[in-house]
C-alpha cells in the first residue's frame, strides 16, 4: 500500500486561503482523500463528499456533513461485507470522523442481538472453551437472561 | 476478518454499545472480549437505575432502560453498617457510607461487577458530613466531604469540624482544601443532605427534609453560599438534578403536582415543566422519593410500585419524555418482597481498565 503524501494531497476546497505547507492539524487527515476499492462507485463519492465537507472550517457545513453520511448509511443499510472494508481503510487513512460514522453502523448490527446471532453476522469463530464462555456468561447474567 | 480486527478500531465500535449489548460482545471470542474489556463507553445511552433494598445488604436491583427489565445483582463485599450515599455515575460506581456514629469511612462499590474498594481515612475525621462527587473525565473522580463533626483532641467535646476535605482517585490520597464557615459547618451536618450536583463551578447539596434549602460551595472563589429552594417548606419530596449542566430541582405535593424548576443565571429559579396529570393520579399514595442524573429523573416508592421516569428522549436530543416503568415484584419467576429502596441512578461500566481499582 503506498504512503499517502501529505503534501500531495487533494487541496481543501473547503478553505480558500490553504497555506502551501499543511498546516500540523491537517495532518490528521481529515481532508485526505480515501480511495475504497470494492465498495460501489455510489458509496465512494458519498465518502469523496463527505471529506470534503467535513474538513470546511463552518461548523454547520461539517455537521450537514455528517448527518447526510448517517442518513446515507442507514438508508441504504450497509452491510457487513462493506463496512469490513469500510472501516479498515478509513482506520488506516486515520480518518477520525469517517471511522467513527461507520463504527456506529457496526455497533448497530451488533446491538439487542443475541451471542448466536453476532458470530453469525460477523462470521466470528468461537475460540472459548464450553466452560470458558459459561463461566463469562456468569459475570454478567443480567445480559443472558432472555 | 471481523475476528482479528485492530484493538482500538473494535472498542471504537463498542464504545457505541449500550451494555447488555457489550456484555455479549464480550462472549463472541477472545479477540473481542479483550477489546470490550477496554472499551470505553460514549455514553449516549441512557442511564440504569439501581434500586438498592435498605434492609437487605446483599441485593441491588437493576434496571435496562433499552430492554425495560429488571435484573437482580448480588453485592458481595458490601460491609454491614453502610448506606448508599450516591454514585459516581460516570464509573458506574455506588458511593457507601459508614452508619452509626463511627467516623465516616467511604467505600465504592461497582455493582456489575463486584468490585469494593474502601476509601482511606479522612484527614480529620468526622461523623455525618455532607458527601459530594464531581466526575471532570472518564479516568478521574474526586469525593468531597464538608462538615460534620469531630472530637476536640483536648476536652473530648465533640464541635463541628469546619473544613472541607477532598479525595483524588488518581492519588488515592485526602487534602484539606480549605475552611468554611462554622454555620454551614452545622448546617450541613444537622441536616445531613442527600446526593451532590456540581453545576457551573459550584458544589450543591440540598437539605434531605422539609423545609428544603440548599447550599453552595463555589469552588472558585471558595465562597459557601444558600440558596432558597422553590416551595421549600411545602414540597414533600424534592432532589437536585442536573440537567444540561445547570442545577434543577424536581419536587411535589401530595404525589401528584409534580414540578420541575431550573436555576437561572442570575440564581433565580423558574419552573420549567409539570408531571403531565394522568401519570401523577397514578402515583399517588406512599411516601415518594426521586433521584436525578444528567439525563433523568426517577420519582419512586418502593420496589414493587410504579415508578415514573422524566427522561432525555433517545431520539430527540432536546426533548424530555415522562415515562411509568412498572416496579419489580419478581425475579426468574419467583416472588419478591416490596422491599423499601434507596433509588440511584449510573452508567454500568463493564471494562476492567476501570483504573481506581
């Protein structure tokens, strides 16, 4: 995987007066633009917009941004297989807010279901031994009474 | 795969979880119970309440606000001779006091998970002061305790002790932040308040019976100062609460008017919101208590009895909803006593990484 340059990054179209040097904060790469390959050419350019607007310095620009990719999330009910690929990139392009979007979506698929249901979805083999996993359902009983 | 993802990005997808859903996170595998147990919690979802019998040491009752269900605990270390003071709700941690007329010893208590933990001896040690907690982040705490009174080490009479005393639980350590004035000294002992509110840099505790008052201690100027509480000599329940990071006040007559007022900038207080009617018939008769969070409100009698809620709504962020949750009269099926609870409210912290134990 190449090194993302900093310098060479897309400009901050948000910004109209971008110094030549990023300035430090940039770097944590809010502006970065974060090529996924194997997601739909729909999803890309819904994240394209969405960096581009959350690196504007009006705040309401960023949180319109924001609520549009939750909207755009829960709306086209990513999937799984997606959002593995999703997150892993925009961990690794240490996107804060992008990562943070998605994360939610995945804690969403995970939430009010029962152990069975979450190894099913996320494909997780089980590696606890039968005692192992009884004696951790036995610190939290409250969560397993159903 | 989803298996062996990085640490910091799967507790950055637990943080998102409320916490039945990260105590079964917890049970899929290795990989993630480890990266559960060192989650830390976002705390968007709404707060537990805890039902803590004062006559059975050993019990708490809990309750899913997203599931709308009971659960029982069992405390084990809880000593005899204590009472819950508060919580520290940010860390999902009970406050208990010692009872009796020994020298007031502290000690926290994690219900989900059974950790106790004392609290070391005061600087100057004192019987029944006012105990208060102020969360600044995630990783610390600090309890406060003012007034009370002590043995003057030469004649043996006992007198108020008029210091305030603070604990940091990243020091584990006591100091004496500074003196006060000897009349909230008495005050603050002989009245002995209930739980703290921290709101815009002051302290509250407000008296724990008719006529209501509350007093102040601006951390700032390390000024003390009394305020009037709405109604005071009327209302026949009330608690503080803070609500968006002002101090309010919840109180009622008779069980059925129901107020709510807020402290305004200019420390005057206006009523914000009434118990709609229909939940207030519902609630009458027994002697009423509440207790509030950032968050929510509780009004409740004992376990077995209706309980009503105000609550921050999970999907409008600015509205408050009034809710009833029926009490608790049974647990897997077996009949329960209508044990008589001291009410509290947290947010259950299940990650180990928890660093004052």
């Amino acid at each position: 995987m190449a090194e993302v340059n900093e310098t060479d990054q897309t400009p901050n179209l948000g910004d109209s007066t971008t110094p030549s040097q990023p300035k430090p904060e940039q770097i944590t790469t809010t502006n970065v633009a974060v090529p996924i390959p194997d997601v739909g050419p729909q999803l890309q350019v819904v994240v394209d917009e969405f960096i581009l607007k959350n690196g504007s310095s009006d705040e309401e620009v960023r949180t319109a941004a924001r609520n549009d990719l939750r909207d755009f999330i829960e709306r086209e009910e990513i999937g799984i297989t997606t959002l593995l690929v999703v997150v892993k990139y925009a961990h690794e392009f240490k996107n804060a807010d992008l990562l943070d979007a998605f994360c939610e979506r995945v804690a969403d698929l995970i939430k009010d279901k029962k152990v069975v249901g979450v190894r099913e979805i996320f494909g997780i083999v089980n590696d606890f031994t039968p005692e192992e996993e009884h004696a951790l359902r036995d610190e939290h009983p409250w969560a397993f009474e159903d | 795969m989803w298996n062996n993802l990085p640490s910091d990005l799967l507790s950055n997808v637990f943080s998102y979880l409320p916490p039945h859903s990260l105590a079964r996170a917890m049970v899929t595998c290795r990989h993630w119970h480890d990266c559960a147990r060192s989650t830390t919690s976002r705390h968007q979802h709404p707060p537990w309440f805890v039902a803590l019998p004062t006559r059975a040491r050993n019990l708490c009752f809990v309750h899913n606000p997203i599931e709308s269900t009971w659960h029982l605990l069992g405390l084990k270390h809880v000593p005899s001779l204590t009472r819950p003071v508060s919580t520290i709700p940010g860390h999902g941690l009970i406050l208990f006091k010692s009872t009796g007329s020994v020298p007031l010893q502290l000690s926290v208590c994690d219900p989900f998970t059974s950790r106790f933990r004392h609290l070391p001896q005061l600087r100057k040690p004192r019987t029944n002061p006012a105990v208060g907690v102020i969360e600044d982040c995630p990783s610390q705490f600090n309890v406060y305790v003012a007034g009370g009174m002590c043995k003057a080490a030469s004649s043996g009479a006992a007198s108020y002790e008029p210091t305030l005393e603070m604990f940091d639980s990243r020091s584990k350590n006591w100091t004496i932040t500074g003196s006060m004035p000897i009349e909230f000294a008495v005050r603050l002992t002989v009245w002995t308040p209930n739980e703290s509110v921290y709101s815009r840099g002051v302290l509250y505790w407000m008296t724990s019976a008719r006529a209501y008052s509350i007093m102040g201690f601006d951390m700032s100027s390390n000024k003390w100062k009394e305020l009037s509480v709405p109604m005071g000599d009327t209302l026949e329940f009330a608690a503080m609460v803070p609500r968006d990071g002002k101090l309010a006040v919840i109180g009622g007559t008779h069980g059925v008017n129901v107020l709510v007022w807020e402290l305004g900038e200019d420390d005057k207080w206006n009523v914000i919101e009434r118990m709609p009617v229909e939940l207030g018939k519902r609630f009458v008769g027994g002697s009423t208590k509440c207790v509030g969070i950032e968050g929510g409100v509780c009004l409740y009698k004992e376990i077995a009895k209706e309980m009503v809620v105000w609550r921050k709504d999970r999907n409008h962020k600015n509205k408050w909803e009034w809710y009833s949750i029926e009490g608790c009269n049974q647990i897997s099926g077996k009949r329960l006593e209508n044990y008589p609870i001291k009410g509290l409210f947290l947010h259950p912290n299940l990650a180990c990484s928890s660093s004052f134990f």
